[in-house]
C-alpha cells in the first residue's frame, strides 16, 4: 500500500485568489465612504428621499466590502495548526454568503421603497440630486474598475464587485430621475426606476449566494465532471478500482482532492502515483491532491464506506 500527496510550490497563505486585491478593496471602501459622506449631507439639507435612500443602499455596499476584506485579512493571517487544520480560508466564502443576503435585504427594500412610492410619489429636488448622483457615480466606475480583474478569480472579490455594481445602478437610477424631474417635473420617475434597479440586483444576489452555498456544502466544483474524473483515473495503466473519489473546493483558487487507486497484481505502485498526480494536476489543475495506492487484497477496509 501506498500513499502520495501532490501540490504545488506556492505559499498557502498567498492561494487564496482574493489575497492580491486587499489593497483595492481598501480604496473602494474609501470611495464609497466619500459617496456616502457626500449623499447624506446633500440629502439632509435638501429633504431629498431619493439621497437618503441611496445612502442607505451605499452604507450596505461599503458595509458589505469592508467585510470581504476582513475576511481575506482574517483568512491570511490566521495559520494552521491546532484544530484549523485548514486555517481560516472558509472566511471568505462566509463574507460572499453575507455579501449576497445583505442583496437580498437591499433588493427586497428598493422594492418596497419604490412601490410605496408610486401611490404618492415624493417631490425630488432634481439639481442637487443630480449633482451627488454624478459624484457617486464616477466613485462606482473607478471601483469596478478595481475589481473586475478580481471578480473573475475570487467568489468573495465577485460580492464586493456586485455590491459595486448595485450601488451604481443606484447612482444611475439617481442621476435619471433627478435629470427628468428636473427636466419635466415627472414624479414618478423615482419609483419606476427603484423597481428596475431591484429587480435587477435579486438574480445577481441568487448567483452569489449558491456559489457561496456550494462550497459551504462541499459540492465538486462547478465547472468540474466528477464522473470523467473517475473514468480518465480507472483508465490509467494499472488501475483497476478508483474509490472515494472527493474534490471540493476550500475557498476560490484552492481546490482540494483525495482519491484511493487500487492496482493489480504486479503493478508498480510509485509509477501509478506518478501517472495520476500528473493528470490531476495537468489536466484537472487540481495541485493539492491527496492519493492512497492499494492492492486489490488491501481494500477490506474501504468497502463498508457509506460516504
């Protein structure tokens, strides 16, 4: 019987995807505490709803990327040993599952807002709200801008990136209404608007959270066959059994597989190994992978698995 185990030559603490975007986060986070400073006091000193509404979505955004970054901070300086023999990197998939709750609630409250709006629209100041409205919406640009490269390599850069996105809708939604209320004194522009924006925030916020769910939950990767997985495994020479088969991701970037191979009569055990590392990792990119070598007479011990 034998054993192997497989991974690549980075530092664990730098697998994790989101670590290469800390400092990013921290500017979007300033950007969005000046559009919040800045929509708080025109709202007030104006009266205008529309603002004041908006501040609240902004506070959740910033609220919502401060935590994203917490968790990468926590995620990278939290070492294994002891109990967290995986460290904390699940910290991360936690702050994208918040992220996409704290979507839901916002969503779910522009709704409301602009609903209860449309029985008896607010009057909205259309210049200052116009004015604020370009300020925060220059702010979202230049934070996605930040992040976009990120949201395509980290789930929990992807909320903070969507918390981005939503909260310039919002800046948009701002800007028109304020434009046609000014323009031609339509009230209602306000409410419609909020409706589209919640609308378009609830599928993003359903995405964001079943990937965090998915992890949680110790799913294959999505992108992953696990069944032709099996099949190019038992197809190496000398294999004749693949079993307990496991990939499951422990944050985005780092994937995680085990996998017992039981051999035939006469096989070269270390040659089995060699073949199935480099398949798993050249072909299934999977660089942390834990294999166990058995021969057929070996395998008493596997059978009663019922997981």
């Amino acid at each position: 019987m034998g054993a192997g185990h497989s991974h690549g030559t980075s530092n664990p603490v730098q697998g994790s995807a989101s670590n290469r975007y800390t400092t990013r986060l921290a500017v979007v986070i300033a950007l969005g505490l000046v559009t919040f400073v800045a929509q708080v006091t025109v709202g007030f000193s104006t009266s205008s709803l529309a603002l004041l509404s908006d501040s609240a979505h902004v506070f959740t955004d910033v609220f919502g990327v401060t935590m994203a970054l917490l968790a990468i901070l926590i995620a990278r300086h939290a070492t294994r040993g002891g109990s967290r023999s995986f460290g904390m990197y699940r910290a991360e998939v936690f702050a994208a599952l918040f992220n996409a709750i704290l979507l839901f609630a916002v969503a779910g409250w522009v709704l409301y807002e602009a609903f209860g709006r449309l029985s008896d629209p607010p009057e909205v100041p259309g210049l200052p709200v116009a004015l604020v409205a370009l300020v925060g919406l220059a702010m979202n640009v230049i934070s996605m801008l930040l992040l976009r490269e990120g949201a395509k390599e980290s789930l929990n850069v992807r909320g903070a990136y969507l918390e981005v996105m939503a909260d310039m809708l919002g800046s948009l939604g701002v800007l028109a209404s304020g434009l046609i209320t000014l323009i031609f004194g339509w009230r209602y522009a306000d409410p419609a608007i909020g409706v589209a924006i919640g609308l378009f925030v609830l599928p993003r916020a359903y995405h964001l959270g079943r990937q965090a769910l998915r992890i949680l939950f110790q799913h294959a990767p999505a992108e992953l066959d696990l069944a032709q997985l099996e099949q190019a495994l038992r197809d190496l020479d000398g294999v004749r059994q693949v079993h307990d088969l496991h990939v499951w991701t422990l944050t985005p970037g780092m994937e995680v597989a085990t996998v017992h191979l039981v051999t035939g009569p006469g096989t070269d055990p270390d040659a089995v190994l060699r073949t199935a590392q480099h398949l798993l990792t050249e072909t299934y990119h999977l660089d942390h992978a834990t294999l166990q070598i058995e021969a057929e007479e070996d395998t008493e011990h596997c059978r009663d698995r019922t997981w």
